[in-house]
C-alpha cells in the first residue's frame, strides 16, 4: 500500500504536559513503500508552540510514544518507524478516498477548506478565494478526522467576501459542516448583498434557505457538535439532507442562473456564530449516495 494512503489512517498528536492532547498538523510519510516485512519509514510533523512532552502516534485505536529527533526552533519532529509496524497497525482498516478527495471527484465547482491561516480563504477548485474580515478565529479544531482546521465566526463582524463572482445555475448543492449554538437567523454563505437571491443558513437551529420561498428543516443541529449539511437545489425543490440522512424536501421559487459574488458568514445584518468548514458549492444535485459517502468518509 502506498505511503499516501496511509496519510488517511494516521494522526499525529502532541501533549501539552497538562494531560491534554491535541492533534498536530497532518503527518507526511517518507521511505519505502508500506509492505510486509523489513525497512523503516520516517514520519515528519510539526508541534504547536510550547510543548515540551512526547509525542504519540496514533492508528485508529492504537497508540504508542515514540522517540524523535525534536527541533524546537521550527517546532518540527522527525522519527523512523518499521514498515512492519505501520502495516500491522493499517492493515485491519478500510481505506477509502478521503472526504476532500470526494468533493473534488463529485465535481464540485467552489471548495473552501477554510483551514487557512492568512487573511484570505483559497478555493481550491474554483478560484474564487476570499478575504476574510471581522471576527473570524482561525485554526481552529475541525470536522473532519483528517485534521484539517476550520474558522469560528464570531455572531457579529466575522465574515468571507469572494474576490470574484460564483455561478449558481438552476440545480446545484451548497455542502458545509456547522457547530454551533446560536438561535436566530444565522448566514452560513449568501449572494444578497451583490444583487443575488439565495440565502443558506439556519434559523432558530433549524437549516433554512431561502431565495422568495424556503422551508425549515425538520431536525435542528444546534446542539454544539459538528454536523455534516447539505442544501440541495433543483428545479422547484429544496431537499436538506443531515449528517448523510434525508431530512424533508420542500418548495422555493424557480431558480435561474445567478453570477454574483458571494459572502460565507454574513447576508446584510446577518451573521453566522460558531464554527464553518469545509463549504462546497457543485454545479449540480448530489445523489443521496453520494452525500452518505461524502458524511462516511468526513467521520472515519
């Protein structure tokens, strides 16, 4: 198996020398490739700053300490571990795609990870970066158990402003993990400040869209853990999918193809509080298949 694919099953974490234990940037895998038998294989990582304490390894349920090299100035972290070891710890595990590469493979058109640390939100597919302003937190835990960071919002300044214009046609599908607490209407991405007509959010915890006519969800997901949300639009239907479940369809008014450039986290007054990541926006209605695969491979 290749030494990428084991990138999906591994995570690295630090101890803070306080009995916590946070996860430390992904780890990146260099020597032979992972098989049976002998050889060794380096794993390389970076700490946070002021730790001080060993660092684990961790295989989805096996975790062991090991001795690395330690560079304190980069905070960086260097260790050799056998083949044999890592095979024997991988090898009872599933691999599959990871939750990004399915994003990308289903076609999305518009995919922030919102794992960046500057003042803009890249799009990693579409161009259509972002600047971030106001009250946005960067680095903060993510969704996903690929470590990948997320931005926390702060309820009343926080948001991301697109530098360039992001089509809607008449079917597509708004992705994006939420965590959050907040009642009220809350803007998860918008096009109404450029002149468009859709709003996707939440309100009162439930998940809302509306572009003249939209319906609530039947679920609420404003219980302060992350939940995996879908907003499918196609032709008069609006259909909220939850955590990869179905959770009701309802009507909207017809859309049309709208070119605007697009807010995540603020329609007008309307501010999102609490946690974003991951937001995806596909040129076109995901199956049910696809959003349970895309929810599967986000929590394995």
């Amino acid at each position: 198996m290749a030494l990428g694919t084991y990138q999906q099953i591994v995570t690295l974490d630090e101890t803070d020398g306080a009995g916590g234990v946070r996860p430390l940037d992904p780890p990146t895998w260099y020597g032979a490739p992972i098989a049976e038998g002998g050889g060794l294989v380096t794993l390389v990582g970076h700490y946070h700053a002021g730790i001080t304490t060993a660092t684990r390894v961790h295989f989805k349920g096996r975790t062991f300490h090991v001795d690395g090299v330690l560079d304190r100035g980069g905070r960086g972290f260097q260790t050799q571990i056998t083949c044999q070891e890592v095979f024997d710890a991988g090898a009872a595990v599933p691999v599959g795609p990871s939750y990004a590469d399915l994003v990308i493979a289903d076609g999305a058109s518009h995919y922030w990870r919102l794992d960046d640390t500057g003042g803009v939100a890249l799009d990693r597919v579409g161009g259509a970066t972002g600047t971030i302003s106001g009250g946005v937190t960067k680095a903060q835990p993510g969704a996903l158990t690929d470590g990948n960071a997320a931005m926390t919002f702060d309820g009343t300044t926080g948001k991301i402003v697109t530098a360039m214009a992001v089509t809607l046609p008449v079917a597509y599908t708004c992705e994006a993990w939420l965590r959050f607490t907040a009642t009220g209407q809350r803007a998860v991405f918008s096009n109404r400040d450029t002149g468009g007509t859709v709003f996707i959010g939440t309100f009162d915890g439930y998940l809302y869209f509306y572009n003249g006519l939209g319906p609530l969800s039947v679920a609420t997901c404003h219980d302060g853990q992350w939940h995996h949300v879908v907003w499918v639009v196609s032709g008069t239907t609006l259909t909220y999918y939850l955590d990869g479940a179905f959770d009701k369809s309802g009507p909207i008014v017809a859309p049309v193809t709208e070119a605007c450039v697009v807010t995540l986290g603020r329609d007008g007054g309307l501010f999102w509080s609490g946690s974003l990541d991951d937001v995806a926006i596909y040129p076109h209605a995901l199956t049910a298949a696809q959003l349970l695969a895309h929810y599967t491979a986000g929590i394995s």
